[in-house]
C-alpha cells in the first residue's frame, strides 16, 4: 500500500495492529476520522487512554471494574458460596444477560494453553484455590468454553480444589463442541446454568 502521507501511514499501521483489522479496513476508518471534526478523535483517544490508565481489575473475581471490589462481588443479594469460573469478561457479560445466575464468578484471564505458551501460573487460578481452602465456597461451577484448553484447564483445577468438600459442575451445553461461550443465545445458555451437571459425570463420558 502505497501512501502519500507518513502521518496517515503510520496512524493506519496502528490501526491495523487491532485484531481482525486488514490494512483496507484500518484505512477506511482513519479516512473517515479524517472527515470528521476534530473532536471526535479526541474523544476516542481520550476515552481509550483513560480506559487504558484507571481500569481496574477486581480484587476478589478479577473482573474488569472501575473499583477495587466489583459491582457483582460488592452485591450482598448475590450468592457468594456460587462460584463460576470463566475466561474473561466476556463470558461474565454473557451469562449475566442471562439473569439466571445469582452466584458471583471467578475470572481466569485466559485457558491452559501450552501451545501458546500459557500454563497455570499465568492465569488466576491461585486466588480461586485459596477461596475454595478458606472454606468461603460451596460450589465451583467451570463455564469455559469445551475445547481442549478449556476441558485441559477445568481437569487441573478440578485436581486442585477435589480434595475440599464441594459440589464442582460443569455447564450443560446444548451447543456444540468447540463453540464459544460468547456466542451462546442467552436462551440456550442460561438453560445449560440451570441444568448443569456434576464435573465427575463429565469424566467419565470422555
Ligand atoms: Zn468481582
């Protein structure tokens, strides 16, 4: 791609750097900041450097959070004993737009992914095993998405918190294998909450 501006040229460069922004895309969109008034490039800048710089995660769920504690971990009406365990935020929007989990989560920032060079201690998976030891927990629910980082990534946890006394389940999916938990309709996977199953039960079928 041939530029007649280095000041354009770099700025599509960074763009294109987002994922699942080509060149052609990130183009279109620096063109079209181009034509519009100055401000709202400012905007935009101002609100990602201010997003980059204050975010917070949570201290308890590790969830994304403009405080120390988050929304859904300061709620007194949540079940704190319930403890869903996801990737990433992500997966904690899509089941809250479910309403039927009144329980909190545990965000793990990613799966078990030797390939891509990511093992247990890259992840929050400490902090979760500690609250399980604490006796602060009664049930560990796993919603990761069932791919083998994910199934890789339930089992070792699964072999961390086994020795304490608690129910563990696994989400019952009416999705197929591979699928993401983003992607789930809201009616689908706040019945696959509801009808989750015992993670012990999920061995044996494999
Ligand atoms: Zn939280």
């Amino acid at each position: 791609m041939e530029f007649s501006s280095k000041l354009l040229e770099k700025a599509v460069n960074e763009m294109a750097q987002l994922p699942g922004i080509g060149k052609r895309t990130a183009l279109r969109l620096v063109l079209h900041l181009l034509k519009q008034p100055k401000e709202q490039t400012q905007f935009l800048t101002e609100s990602l450097q201010t997003m980059r710089h204050e975010v917070k995660y949570c201290k308890s769920c590790h969830n994304i959070s403009d405080v120390e504690l988050c929304e859904i971990c300061s709620n007194e009406k949540r079940n704190h004993q319930m403890i869903c365990v996801v990737e990433d935020i992500r997966d904690v929007m899509a089941i809250e737009n479910t309403g039927q989990f009144k329980g909190v989560y545990h965000v793990l920032g990613g799966k078990i992914s030797p390939i891509d060079g990511v093992g247990p201690s890259q992840l929050n998976i400490a902090t979760l095993v500690e609250k399980v030891s604490a006796g602060m927990v009664a049930e560990v629910i796993f919603a990761l998405s069932s791919t083998m980082e994910g199934d890789t990534t339930n089992f070792y946890i699964f072999r961390q918190i086994q020795q304490y006394e608690i129910k563990t389940s696994t989400i019952a999916r009416g999705i197929s294998v591979g699928d993401e938990l983003e992607y789930a309709d809201e009616i689908t996977l706040g019945r696959s909450i509801l009808n989750r199953i015992p993670f012990e039960n999920t061995m044996k079928s494999n």
